[in-house]
C-alpha cells in the first residue's frame, strides 16, 4: 500500500519552493480533526523516517504560515519526547 505524502516534495526538496495545495489541504485537515497525535509523531521524527530524504525542520514548522491557518501549538506541550 502506498501511502499519501502530499508534503514531502517541499519538506525534503530544496528545489520545491512551496507546499502544494495537496498538502496544505492535508495538514488543515488534521489539525482540524484535533490530529495533536499526528503533530507529536513530526515533532518526534517518526514521520522523517517515512519520507524519502531527510526532512528540513524549518520547512516544517513553515507549513501553517505558508498554509495561511492557525495551528495552536498548546496540545503540543502534551508530546512525549522521543
């Protein structure tokens, strides 16, 4: 089964210069499905280690602004560190 990484293109491709649609769509989605468990799996690097490169943080932390949403940060105090 191949899984969906709308994101990946920009988080690991210095030569993609922004997220698509694709992505923002999917990253609004789960934050508005409450998806903290998911942000906790990015922040911890289990999701690094399903993407085909290694993952620029910054990128990462880029996408809401770039998304143009909120992400409330407060559910991520709630993360076990890895």
């Amino acid at each position: 089964m191949k899984m969906a990484m709308p994101c990946a293109g920009f988080l690991t491709d210095a030569s993609v210069s922004e997220p698509s649609p694709a992505c923002c769509r999917g990253l609004r989605s789960v934050a508005d499905d409450g998806g903290t468990i998911c942000f906790c799996n990015v922040g911890n690097g289990d999701v690094a280690k399903l993407l085909p490169a290694p993952m620029n943080s910054t990128r990462m932390f880029s996408l809401p602004v770039l998304c143009n949403f909120n992400l409330r940060l407060e559910p991520l105090a709630h993360c076990n560190p890895s």
